[in-house]
C-alpha cells in the first residue's frame, strides 16, 4: 500500500468515497456542458433565459443525481438491474399507448415539469442487464446459443417497442449497445458475423420492398435516406436540413467567424439548431479549432472511461462502464454522421451539448453508475 493510499484510507469513509471519484472525468464532462450552454447562449442571439440557462439548472440536478448514483455501492446497482429494465420497459409499453406526439412520433411522457423519454432510460437499463446477466452467468457458457439468445432477446425487445414510435437512431443505438456489452463479454465473433450478414440481408429489403405494403421503414425515412443519397434533389424541402448543415461546417473555416458571429444560425438558416445540429452552430464559430478542440475532449471522457473499465477487477462493474462508454460513443458518432452527411438525419442529439432534458439526465445518472464502479471498484 503507497502512502497515498494509507493515507486516504485514514479518512472517514463518506469523504473518502468523494475523494475515490474519478475527478478527471468530472471535470471534462463539466467542461463539454459548458461549451453548450455557451453555443446555447449565442444561438439565442445573447439572451441566457431561452435555452442555456434552463439547460444550466438541468445540468445541475444531473450533476447532483450523478453524485448520489456514485456514492451508493455498485452491488447495489447489480442487484437493481433487473428492476431498472423492467421499469424502463414499461414506461416504453406506457408510450406505445399514452405517450405524447411531437413532430410525428410519439416517444414522450408528459410530466409536467418534463417530457420524460424512456427510450433514452432503456440505453442505460439495457446496458446495466446485460452486464449483470454476464456477471451471473459461467464464462465458459458465454457463446452457447441458450445463453447467446437470452441478451439478444434482451436487446431485441425494447428495440422493437422503440422502432414503433418510430426512433430509428435510438433502436440502432440500443442494437449498438448491446452488441458491445456482448463483444466485451467474450460472445464468439461467429455470431457477429451471422448479425452482420442479416443486417446486410435487411438492408436490402429496405430497398427491396419499398412502395409494397411489407416495406420496412414508414415514408419520412425513406424520404430521409433519399436525402442522404442526393441532398440537391429536394433544395428546398428534404435536402434543406443537411445542406445548410454542410455550408455552416465549412464556412467556419480554420478559426470560425467568432463568437456570435455564425451567419448561418443568426439568420436562421440552420435547422434544429439548438438540439440535433447544434455541432454545426460551433464550426461554424469556432471553425476546425473549436470542432477539433470538442472531439478532444470527448476522446479523453471515452478515454478514462475505458481506462476505469480495465483498472477494475469486478466483472459487472468493468461491463457496465464499457457500456456506457459504448453509449456515449454511438451518441457522439450517429449525430456527427448525420450533420455531416455521412449517414441519414435520424434525430440523435449530441450529448451534453443539444438542448434537452431527458438525454442529460439519463447520460449524467450513466456518468454516475460509471463513478460508483470506480468508486466501489476492488482495491
């Protein structure tokens, strides 16, 4: 035992739980939100009360809740995982039936203080699952088929439930997820190869059955992929989104126009820009500098995530933080794709940036279920 170590240990054990914090991932996700409250502030045209500081007050119930998350034992979360999917799950059936509709889908419920979005919950609830089921089960039965279809049927069903709304990025993120906790547990690649030839199989009867009764996907998501393979076709009405996305990216330059300066968001060219295209907003104040420098950071948040994960001997503890890091990866790469135009716009918000209550939240309580496995992490 180093003298640091003795040392922390002769501390009462409340503050030495503060001190175990992984206070590095802290401060980087403390500084990713700030930049949104930043790019919120200047998108209002410099008015504080439109989007940054509701944001700014959400944040910080995130922040406390992620505390609270860190503080209670990881056996606790373990014992909890059943329990959380189960909840999550039902709230998704509560949607299907009494959810709110807003810009054609119907994934919310109405709190009154918040729309609550429990597909956002279900990234999480799922991830916590799978990681406890592997925990629980014997590795050497880790690629049988019984014990492969469990987490697969785990996976499959809130998928379902959330395609109905319809959510295509949220259902291939949740597929996303799941698959990682499986690699990461040790699921022979045979498998991922069978998923991988009946995604391309899928893939082709999206197109294959398109205008048929049978089609796949519902015509707006159509329409979206048609925009992603030739944005000028419809200028003016589907294509509109993602070409101004693309003149703001690149009329940021090296530097950006500067703070306040973007001409694309203060004309309101831009679309969504406070939520989905938010990243657009900063390139094009901030130029390649100000992208590049927020890449950065997000790279070090996966990066000490992923280095908490192999520090901890606790096999739950290590498969839930790569599932949440896997999580917050999928988010970060499916929004980036989608303003860039290198894959269709399917609404996934960039975390810790875009405007909303529900992602935050949900993302804040995974950054605390990630501390608590540091925390209570073997030592």
């Amino acid at each position: 035992m180093s003298f640091l170590e003795y040392r922390v240990k002769q501390v009462p054990t409340g503050l030495r739980k503060v001190l175990y914090l992984n206070w590095p991932l802290v401060v980087l996700v403390t500084a990713v939100a700030s930049v949104g409250f930043l790019m919120l502030y200047s998108i209002a045209g410099g008015n504080l009360d439109t989007w940054a500081r509701p944001q700014m007050e959400r944040f910080a119930a995130g922040m406390v809740l992620m505390f609270i998350v860190a503080m209670v034992p990881i056996w606790f979360w373990r014992n909890m995982a059943g329990v959380a999917y189960l909840i999550a799950f039902v709230l998704l059936l509560i949607v299907e039936f009494f959810g709110t509709v807003g810009m054609g889908a119907q994934r919310w419920i109405d709190l009154g203080f918040i729309r609550l979005q429990p597909s956002e919950m279900m990234k999480f609830t799922l991830v916590m699952m799978l990681a406890a089921y592997y925990d629980w089960l014997d590795h050497r039965k880790v690629s049988r088929p019984l014990y492969v279809l469990i987490p697969v049927l785990l996976t499959v069903a809130p998928t379902v439930l959330v395609l109905m709304q319809p959510n295509l990025g949220t259902a291939l993120m949740l597929i996303l997820a799941g698959g990682t906790v499986m690699f990461a547990a040790g699921v022979s690649l045979w498998y991922f190869g069978a998923v991988l030839a009946m995604g391309i199989a899928a893939v082709v009867g999206v197109f294959t059955l398109r205008g048929t009764p049978w089609q796949f996907l519902h015509d707006y998501q159509y329409r979206r992929i048609d925009t992603f393979l030739d944005p000028s076709a419809d200028p003016l009405g589907a294509g509109y989104n993602i070409i101004q996305a693309k003149i703001a990216l690149g009329s940021g330059g090296w530097s950006g126009k500067g703070f306040m300066q973007g001409t694309q968001s203060r004309l309101n060219f831009l679309p969504e820009k406070h939520t989905d295209f938010i990243f657009t907003t900063l390139a094009e104040e901030f130029g390649f500098v100000g992208a590049f420098s927020l890449l950065t950071l997000y790279a070090l948040i996966i990066g000490f995530c992923l280095f908490a994960a192999f520090q901890n001997r606790d096999r739950f503890s290590a498969l839930l933080i790569v599932g949440v890091a896997a999580n917050f990866f999928f988010y970060i790469a499916v929004n980036l794709s989608m303003v860039m135009g290198m894959a269709p716009v399917v609404g996934v918000p960039l975390p810790l940036l875009s405007y909303g209550g529900s992602a935050m939240m949900v993302l804040l309580v995974g950054f605390g279920l990630v501390q608590s496995a540091h925390v209570h992490r073997p030592r």
